[in-house]
C-alpha cells in the first residue's frame, strides 16, 4: 500500500492512521533493516510550510513516442460567489460561516486548446512494470510545480514524459468521485468546510489554485503576488497558453481518466471523517464502489492501480474489480514489514514513504527484499523531510528503487534521463 502523505500533510496536532502505521514501522525499523537507524519526532510541520521553493531547471518534453494530442473545451463561469456554479446561485455555508469569493464581473470564457502530451513507453500497469526502468510518477500532478490535483498539473507532467499520473479520489455530497487529497476544500480553494457537504458543482466553482506557491503546498502565508495561478479559474485572470479555466478547477476522476487516456493512474481512495471527525470507513467503500463502476465504464482496468490506508476499502475495491492492479492496505504491510508475512501473490507494486521524521525508511536493504520477492518498490515524499531537486531523485534511483512519485516529475524525469 502506499501509505501517502496524510501524516506530514494533514491537518496541525491530528494523529492520523498513517501516523501511528508509520511509528510501528519506525519501531520495528532497526529490527529489519539495518540501515535505518535514529529516533522519530513528532513536530515536523504538517503542511510542509517549512520545505524551501527550489528552482526547476527547464527539461524538455520526452519524445519517445509520437505525441497525442488533448482537446479541451473549457468554460468558465461568470459567478459572484466561490459557491455558486454555473448552474446554482445558492450560497453553501459551512460550519456557519457563508463563504464567497472576490466578486467578479467577468463574462463566460469558452476556450477551446490542443495541448501536445507525448505516448507514454507504455499504457498499463503490466507494461510499465515490464519495462525494467525506474518510473517517474507525478505526485497529484506534480504538486511542487503545478497546483495540486489540476487538470493543468497533470497535462503538464503527462506533456514533461512522466510514466504514471497519481491522484486521491474521494465522494462529493452528491456521489461525484472527485481529484482531491484533503477532506474540506481549505488547502487549496479560497472556501471552507467538508468535501462531503458540497455538491459537485459547489465544488467545481471554487479556484483550486487559490493558494498555490511554487515549492510550497498549503502555505497560506504568502504576499498575494506569490500566487500565481489565482484568479485564472474564475476567469478574472488569463489562464497559461493552451488551457482553460477549467483546468484550475476541481476535476472529477472521469475528466482526468479521459484528458489523459493513454496514462497509467495511481489512485488512492481516501477515507473521509464524520461529522464526529473520526475517519468513516463507509466513506472509503462507497468511493472504492464507484471507483470500480468508472474504471470499468472507461475500460481502464489494465491501466489503473489501486491504493487506499484501509485494507477494508482495498477489499471492497478488489471484491468488484479483481482485474484491477492494487496496492497493500495497513494491515497487510505491516504484517509484512513488522511479521514477515507473505502478501498475496496478485500483489506486484509495494508503495512505501522514503522517510519519516528524518528515520530514513527507504535503503538498500529494503529495497533488496522488495526484489528478492519479486515485486516492484515505488517510493512517495513527504515534502518535509527532504527537497526534492534532481541530486535527490538520482539518488533515489541509484538506490535501485522502481519508482518515485515526485513533486517535481520534470526534474525526475531528468534525473532519470542524465544522471551526472
């Protein structure tokens, strides 16, 4: 399972599920590999507010297929409020509080572009595993360059050569499965309030990339002028050549399976809190419920792996797509790291966090035990405890690792590529 980055990016002093996985692992580190050694504290900061913006080195597009291209038709509402779509003019107030954005009287953009993405060297999980290479994986689109679980991120990693596109997915009020790591919509937009008492089309009103800074997610700290793509969704600012205001929107896993037909998707299924703010596991099984219905309307069961902390959501997922690749879920892994315990032998991709709280997690020794069973290792980061520039990714690499899922695939990808 890839056990993702609640932990370090989740909300200030919450003990989340992947916190008290990660301790387990870090307790039973020293006993199963050697290279891991230290002590764990618990005060990194959760939003990685403290990681510091590197500057990317410009890499070109990989050309090692024919490039597809990608049609988008984008339109954007002319609205007067954050929670009012283009077909709704309600106000949706959350924990008491009505929130709106800055009025505007911008007109209805309808904007259609062609955006090039080259093929990938392979469009499912069996071929890209059969590759033999490291694979470069873009992080909620590469979340370090790009706003977080865009449209526009993930076209610019799948545009830059990155082999996999990952992304969280959890349910609107209305059963929409939409692109989204957190379970409110404050990170990112410039409204509040849980994901789960908005409708879809509240939610595809909002900026996405409100508050989004170069080498910083959640940072809502910064001089204005610092974010950079604000105002593109609504229209009032002009979005990037070859995209729309849509794009900076919150897209639902259906427009991300059909902008990018040809890519290989990293899904985690995300697990929502309840209005007592502990997690609600049916949360996670109605999303794995249609997570499954989606992939098999679009025919991409060879082209999806599936992910989720909970072994219960992974079950459900699997009892109505036993076709579709998947990762472990808590129980398992750690049966395995801590245990010794055989995994089942559909499993092929062990998702793993590179370190956590400066114990580094990641070593050849794991890595070699990962192998020795046959199976792939393909590595998540945090975001605190390391920056991620192309030094570190070609270290990772040397490291024999499978795959990275990278803030910054472009610099991945040139890591890969020219290792000196």
């Amino acid at each position: 399972m890839r056990v993702h980055d609640d932990a370090m990016r989740s909300e200030p002093g919450r003990a989340t599920p992947r916190r008290r996985l990660l301790g387990a692992l870090i307790a039973a580190a020293g006993l199963l590999v050697a290279a891991c050694a230290g002590s764990a504290d618990d005060d990194d900061d959760p939003l990685g507010a403290a990681s510091a913006a590197t500057t990317s080195e410009a890499v070109p597009a990989s050309t090692v297929a024919p490039a597809e291209t990608v049609t988008t038709t984008s339109t954007a509402p002319a609205t007067t409020s954050a929670t009012s779509s283009s077909t709704s003019t309600s106000t949706t107030t959350i924990a008491a509080t009505t929130t709106t954005a800055p009025p505007t009287t911008t007109a209805p953009v309808v904007t259609t572009t062609t955006t090039p993405v080259p093929m990938p060297e392979a469009s499912s999980v069996e071929g890209l595993v059969a590759l033999e290479r490291p694979l470069v994986i873009a992080h909620a689109g590469g979340d370090q360059d790009y706003p977080h679980s865009t449209l526009y991120a993930y076209t610019q990693s799948a545009a830059a050569g990155a082999d996999i596109l990952e992304l969280d997915v959890m349910l609107t009020a209305d059963g929409a499965l939409i692109v989204q790591h957190d379970d409110t919509i404050d990170r990112t937009t410039e409204a509040t309030g849980p994901v789960a008492d908005l409708t879809l089309a509240e939610i595809q009103a909002l900026d996405n990339a409100f508050w989004f800074v170069p080498g910083l997610w959640g940072d809502q700290t910064r001089p204005d002028s610092e974010y950079v793509f604000r105002g593109v969704r609504t229209g009032a600012v002009d979005p990037p050549e070859g995209f729309g205001p849509d794009d900076f929107r919150v897209a639902t896993f259906r427009e991300v399976a059909e902008r990018l037909p040809d890519h290989v998707l990293d899904v985690e299924i995300k697990v929502q809190r309840g209005a007592d703010g502990e997690n609600d596991l049916a949360t996670g099984v109605a999303a794995a419920e249609v997570l499954a219905a989606e992939i098999a309307a679009l025919g991409r069961e060879d082209s999806v792996i599936v992910a989720s902390f909970s072994d219960e959501v992974l079950e459900a997922f699997s009892d109505l797509a036993p076709s579709v690749a998947a990762t472990p879920g808590e129980t398992s892994l750690l049966n395995w790291f801590v245990g010794g315990q055989e995994l089942d032998s559909s499993i092929s991709v062990l998702q793993v966090p590179f370190a956590y709280q400066g114990l580094t997690v990641v070593t050849a020794d794991t890595v070699n035990r990962v192998h020795d069973e046959g199976r792939e290792v393909w590595v998540w980061l945090s975001g605190t405890d390391v920056v991620e520039t192309r030094a570190f990714y070609a270290e990772l690499f040397a490291l024999g690792v499978d795959g990275v899922i990278a803030g910054r695939p472009a610099e991945a990808l040139a890591a890969l590529n020219d290792p000196a």
